[in-house]
C-alpha cells in the first residue's frame, strides 16, 4: 500500500541539504529509520545523556 506524505517546503528545503544527488526522500527517511531502530535514537552532536 503506498501513502502519500504532504510536507512543508521548509523541511523539503531540510531534505534536500541531507539528500545525496541521486537519492529519493523515500530512501534517505528508510535510512533514517533504520537507524534509529538500530541505535535506538538519532545521534546528535554535543548531546549527552
């Protein structure tokens, strides 16, 4: 089944800054979420617990 994800232009803007040149916003948010589900939560830099 596919959905379809409306998103504001200022976090397509976001994607675009992260996304390599032949890389679809469905692939780099599967690799998000893989790594999240492998990590257990999005590193960020200078955050520590």
């Amino acid at each position: 089944m596919t959905y379809t994800l409306e998103i504001s232009d200022d976090l397509r803007e976001r994607l675009d800054e992260h996304t390599e040149a032949d890389e679809t916003y469905e692939e780099f948010i599967a690799e998000l979420v893989s790594i999240y589900e492998t990590e257990g939560a999005f590193l960020q830099e200078g955050y520590s617990e």
